[in-house]
C-alpha cells in the first residue's frame, strides 16, 4: 500500500531522484513540490560523518538565520522573580522557576525552546528527564544557559535555531517557509551550512558531509550537491 498520496506522486515526478542540485535548482524546487495548502516549513537534513559517541564528534551550536524561520518560536524561560518581567517582555510565553516546574511536571509542554539562567539550573532536577527526552535541556553550548535571558529571548524569537547532530550522526533544521523569496530561503540555507563546516571537528576524517537534502512539509526531498553548496557557503 503507497504511504504517499496523489499530490505528493505528482510532486516527486518533478525530481529526478538521481540528481544532485544546486542550491538555486533545489530552492526553486521546494516551492514547486509544496504539497499543502497551509505555507509549508522549508527543512534542511544532513548526514554527516561523525561518530556522535566522540565527545568532539556530538556536534552542538547556534546560528542566527538572516531571515529568521517564518515560525512563532515559543520559549520559556527559567529566571528568578527579578527577571521575570524581563523574559515576558522579551517574548517567552512563559518565566519563572517553582511554578513553572510544577506546570512541566504536570504534562504542559506547549513550548519549543527552554531558556535558563545559570543559578536557575539547579532547581530543573525535577523537570531534567522530561526536558531532555524532547531535547529541550538548557545547555550553555547551545547558548541557552545564559545570564543574558532577555537578549536571547529575544534572539530565539527572530530566528537564532541550533544546530545538533542527533544518534544517527543526522542534522535537522527548519530554513524558513515556501512564501519566503527564494533569494532569502537561500540566504538562510547558506547561514546553516557556513555554522556547519565552520564546527568541524579538528580530527574529522573522511567525508564530513555526507548528504544534504532539502524537503517542505510532506514533501518529497531534494538531494543537493554538497561540494558546490560547500564552496558556495565559504
């Protein structure tokens, strides 16, 4: 039984699956290959040679998308009392520290990034399991542990993403949306492919990129030529 329906079949036969584009050819086909009626995300996927096991090879950083993602980035944020009015006026849904705890423990996990500053840490014990199974735990490496709360809210809202490899040594990031223009959908892809070359570990060896495919919500994927977008990213 196919998995596919109909106007993904018809947006797959616009794409030669042996192919390898150019970022200009795979961006234009993103916007002809978007299957659904609602502005679809724009996604990168990466398949890179490391062994995330290696403490240099788990592969972990930021980068600020020119263009930002098109999406509402919903944070909250793990603050004493003084900082509270800080969090919300910079954006977070919602800040604080016990009562926030007790919210999470209960089931809520209506947010997409976690925010938290350094003396804060210590009272998400409770919480640590749940945040790190949806990969939500503030980590200083992904800028998230931060006395400067405000200022990275603020960041997070206009499009700061991070970038981390997963078990499978893969990298998933959202690009921005099929109503961008082309010229900022590109602009933002090169902006995560600049972040990735430039954490290279020092003792990576063989193909470090492996493969970069580019797809929209429920859309088909697009292979892209890695040594050119390389090339054009530097």
């Amino acid at each position: 039984m196919s998995k596919h329906g109909k106007k993904y079949k018809e947006a797959s036969k616009l794409i030669d699956e042996e192919a390898f584009y150019t970022l200009d050819e795979a961006i234009e086909l993103l916007k002809k290959t978007s299957t659904t009626k609602f502005d679809s995300s724009c996604e990168v996927h990466f398949n890179m040679g490391l062994d995330p096991t290696q403490a240099e090879e788990n592969i972990r950083t930021t980068v600020a998308l020119p263009n930002g993602t098109g999406k509402d980035v919903r944070v909250v944020a793990f603050v004493g009392e003084d900082k509270v009015k800080e969090a919300k006026d910079a954006g977070a849904v919602e800040a604080g520290t016990e009562e926030l705890v007790a919210k999470i423990e209960k089931g809520w996990l209506e947010f997409d990034v976690v925010v938290a500053a350094p003396d804060q840490m210590k009272g998400l014990g409770k919480i640590a399991k749940t945040l790190g199974q949806k990969r939500l735990m503030p980590n200083p490496k992904a800028g998230t542990v931060t006395p400067d709360v405000g200022k990275t809210i603020e960041a997070l809202k206009k499009g700061k993403v991070e970038i981390r490899v997963d078990k499978q040594a893969n990298l998933h990031n959202i690009f921005g949306k099929v109503g961008f223009d082309e010229a900022k959908l590109k602009e933002n892809l090169l902006a995560i492919v600049k972040a990735v070359m430039d954490v290279k570990p020092s003792g990576s060896k063989g193909i470090y990129m492996k493969s970069m495919t580019v797809t929209t919500s429920m859309g088909p994927g697009v292979k892209v030529d890695t040594k050119k977008a390389i090339a054009e990213a530097r």
